[in-house]
C-alpha cells in the first residue's frame, strides 16, 4: 500500500511539471490565429478616409438699405477722367448706418449703368430739397478716387458726414466680366477709343465703296504704312455711328489726267 501510494504521487508531480511546461510554452509562442476573411477584406479595401469638415465661410457684409431714390444723374467727365455726379434722396434713412448704405447702393447702380471710373453723390436724409444732409460718398473702382492720382487702392472715400463702416470698404468690387464690360462701354463714350478700335473694320468695308466711285481708274496713295482713313467724327455718338474720312486716292479722268479726291464713310456694325 505504502508503495502505491508513493507511485500515485510520483505520477501526479510529473502531471503537474507537464502542465507548467505546456502553459510555459503557450506563453512563449502565443495562441495560433488564423486571419479573417475580414481582416483579410481590410487590407485589400482599406476604409475610406473621413471627410474633411469643411466650415461654412460667414456672409460678407453687405449694405441692404435700398429704399432710396436716385433723383438726379450728371456727366461730368474729363479728358483724364469718366465722372458722374449724382443727387439722392432717402427720406426714411434715420440712423447714419442706413444713410451710408442707401448712397453706397445709389452710387453702384448708376456706375453699374454708365460705367464711369469714378461717381460721387449727395444724399438728402430728408424728403425737402433745401434741406441737404452733409453725406458725401465717392466710389471709384479703379483704388484711385476722384482724381485719379491719389491711387490708395480704396474703392470708398470723401465720405463728409459720419463714417463709412470699416466691414463695407471693400464691399462694391467689380468682377472681371463686370470690369471688362465697363471698359467696352467707356470706349464707345470715348471718340478716340472706339475710332481707333473699329478703324481696321472699316477700312476693310469702305475701301471697295470707295473704289467704285471711280469712273475710269484710282491710284491709292497712302503707301504700305499709311493710313486711308486718318481721320473720324461721330455720326451718331448714341448708337455708335462713326464717319471715317480722308484724302488719299485720286481719280483718272476721260483724258488721263489725274485728279485728288477726299471721301468720308459712315461706318455703323457696331
């Protein structure tokens, strides 16, 4: 019995230190996985990157005071410079605030439509005609005032009574289509401009006309660099109309002799 008994124990102590070997051994290589059809899923299409938040930019302030009446508009360019002089009313601006805004919104609706390079205007805060509130405002586009050599870059200045809010200085600027449809329409105010730039047109559509005019045979005598038609006056400045003139042809008579002539041509595809 005593033996048994000291077999039993021997053969439970080597049960035991196998025990501790197999969990030391676990321990060392750790638990064999297998990798998911999931993990294996990620790593060929891994998760979409998260949206960037993107923060809504604030409204740009703006003037919004539009009851306003233009009554008055006057032309009163230079040859250095487009200006237009305006008179407005508004009789229900009672805060300096709604004065400021109802001139700003005046003066950009009527350079919107003429396209000076410069406007300034008077308000009137009361509806009497002889009662002129001291609010002055020029909006010059271009950053360079009334003038034109005062170049600060401000659209906004001259203002004589209160003060024009610093959030709206840069409120008023023209796009680039609404620049270059500006300069379109101060050209064709402009003689020199719009001459100049339909010159070449008419050239090309007067010249024919003019040579039909001959009875016999013509003779240009403008040369390769010369100019057949050097000179040009409105026709009708409101629609656009030019009359190109000059003197550089001349004309063979019955008897070969030959004689000068000058010529003018409306010219109005514009």
């Amino acid at each position: 019995m005593k033996k048994f008994l000291q077999y039993t124990g021997a053969v439970t102590w080597i049960v035991i230190i196998i025990a501790i070997l197999i969990a030391i051994n676990d321990d060392e290589t750790g638990p064999e996985t297998k990798p998911s059809a999931k993990t294996e899923q990620d790593k060929l299409d891994p998760a979409p990157p998260k949206k960037p938040v993107v923060k809504k930019a604030p409204p740009k302030p703006e003037p919004k005071f539009k009851d306003f009446k233009i009554v008055k508009e006057e032309d009163i360019s230079t040859m250095q410079r487009s200006r237009f002089k305006m008179e407005v009313e508004a009789p229900n601006a009672d805060t300096g605030r709604k004065v400021i805004e109802a001139l700003m919104l005046a003066l950009v609706e009527v350079h919107r439509k003429e396209w000076p390079q410069v406007v300034t205007g008077f308000l009137y805060s009361s509806s009497s005609r002889d009662e002129l509130a001291k609010n002055r405002l020029t909006y010059a586009p271009d950053g360079c005032a009334w003038t034109g050599e005062d170049c600060t870059g401000e659209l906004w200045s001259d203002l004589m009574h209160g003060e024009l809010p610093g959030e709206l200085m840069r409120w008023g600027k023209p796009t680039e289509e609404e620049t270059e449809a500006g300069e379109n329409i101060a050209c064709r105010r402009d003689l020199q401009c719009w001459g100049d730039r339909h010159q070449l047109s008419a050239t090309a559509v007067c010249e024919p006309l003019i040579e039909r005019m001959a009875k016999y045979t013509y003779e240009w005598t403008d040369g390769w660099l010369g100019s057949k038609f050097d000179r040009f006056m409105w026709k009708d400045r409101k629609a656009g109309t030019l009359a190109y003139q000059g003197d550089k042809i001349r004309f063979q008579n019955a008897f070969g002799a030959w004689q000068n002539m000058t010529y003018w041509c409306t010219y109005n595809r514009v």
